[in-house]
C-alpha cells in the first residue's frame, strides 16, 4: 500500500490503521530498514520536494493580460440621479452625526453656558437652542442634496451632449486571463 492516497480510500473497516491528525491523512505505507514507519505526509512530501527539485528554476506559468479600450459614449440620466441621491444622503446623515456629536461636546465643556454669560454681561440678550441649530443644519443638508443631484443630473445631459459631438471618453481597461 506504499502508493496509497487519499482518493483510494476504503471501507471504515479496511481503514482500521488510519489515523487522523489536523484532517490530514496519516496512514502508515511503509517499514525502512531500521523499524521506523513513515506516514503518509512523508512521503508525500518528499516526493514533492523531488519534484520540485527537478523542475527548472523560472518555469511559473506566464499571466496574460487582455486589453480593451471602451467607450463610454452616454451616461444615463436616470441613473445618476439615484447615485447622488443617495450619495448625498449619506454625506448628509454623516454630517448630521458629525455636527450632534460636535454640539453634544461643546455642551458638555459647558461653551454654551459661558457664551451666554459672557453676552448677558454685555447687556446682549442669547439664547441657544441646540435643537433647532441641528434642525437647521439639517434644512440646509436636504436642500444641498436637492441642488446637488440636480447639479449632477445636468452634467450628465450636458456630458451627453458633448459626447455626441465628440465621441465619448475613451477608458483602457486590463484584465489578467
């Protein structure tokens, strides 16, 4: 059984020598001359290695890369569209994070407080309202993602526009086989 692998497996009971270490396969093939048995991995690996050994030292197999030029000749309209919508979306919630994470520590350094001492001394009336500061931020936010995509939008017509005119963007891309 010296030529044993683990494809020619047999039934559990003709199995009754093998043991399993770490899911690999450590039957025992072979008695060298001393009385030491080799495993199964030993052999393997040394076979490996043998072969390895033999093999000329820049065989690797070569990679291909295939290349094509493509022509974005058109951007839909559409597509854009729902892009920066949610493009702008998100930088709106992130910034909308960002600005209650900013007011939660300027409020708990106690700033708001002092700002308001500070102008109640110089007879200044102030009042400041986190609330509506992030209400407003938030206006502000939803109206920038309105312009914004519609900023983008247009692009893409004008964009189509001048690729009729022209022929496009030409993009060369590179792929390994």
């Amino acid at each position: 059984m010296e030529d044993w692998l683990p494809s020619e497996r047999s039934t559990p009971a003709d199995r009754t020598g093998d043991t399993a270490r770490g899911g690999v396969a450590t039957r025992e093939t072979r008695d060298d001359g001393d009385g030491r048995r080799q495993r199964f991995t030993e052999v393997v690996t040394a076979r490996a290695r043998a072969a390895t050994s033999a093999r000329p030292p820049n065989t690797r197999p070569t990679r291909r890369l295939i290349r094509r030029d493509i022509m974005v000749r058109r951007v839909d309209p559409w597509s854009v569209l729902k892009i920066s919508v949610v493009f702008y979306t998100c930088m709106l919630i992130i910034t909308m994070l960002a600005n209650a994470v900013f007011w939660a520590f300027v409020t708990r350094l106690g700033l708001i407080d002092q700002l308001t001492e500070i102008a109640g001394a110089l007879n200044i009336a102030l009042r400041i309202n986190t609330g509506n500061i992030l209400r407003a931020f938030f206006l502000v936010g939803v109206l920038g993602v309105i312009f914004w995509s519609a900023v983008n939008v247009f692009l893409a017509f004008l964009y189509n526009l001048v690729a009729d005119l022209i022929g496009g963007i030409r993009i060369d891309l590179a792929e390994d086989e």
